[in-house]
C-alpha cells in the first residue's frame, strides 16, 4: 500500500510528526492559555481542536482533563474556558 493510500485511509499522518501526543497537546494549549495568546475567560471548542489538530475527540477530551488538573482551564460540556489566573507549570 502506497503512503497516499495509508492517508487516504486516514492512517499515517502520525508516522508523518502532524498529530500530536496527547502530552505535546496539552503543552500546545497550556502554552496559549499562559501566554495570554488565548485570554482568560475564551472557549477552547473541542470540535475546532479535533480539527485543527487532526485528532480524536478522545484526545482533546484527556487535554482538557489535564488542563483543568492543572488549573488553567475549566471544563465545560464540548469544550473549556481559559482561566483568569493562569500559572505556568
């Protein structure tokens, strides 16, 4: 099977480096959350992450668990909202 089949299939994007591990995710958001470049009080939208990221909501879903864990998001129903004090870990 050609790699333009593999993707095609939806496989082989992740032997490319484009998705991120779940740990790469979470340091991606949080890095956005700290820095202000998401602002306190924004919704990070599961469904515009799976897409921009090209991964499982699954995935996003564990980020965002890490994320509240962390205290710098809070969850919500689909998505989580940047907290105001954010601190970086």
């Amino acid at each position: 099977m050609t790699v333009d089949a593999v993707r095609k299939k939806g496989r082989g994007s992740r032997a490319q480096g484009n998705i991120p591990r779940m740990e790469d995710l979470v340091e991606i958001l949080r890095k956005r959350i700290v820095e202000h470049e998401l602002p306190p009080g924004s919704k990070l939208r599961e469904s515009v992450l799976t897409a921009e990221f090209n991964v499982s909501r699954p995935r996003v879903r564990e980020a965002f668990s890490v994320l509240e864990d962390r205290g710098v998001a809070a969850a919500g129903t689909g998505s989580v909202q940047c907290a105001g004090g954010s601190r970086p870990d």
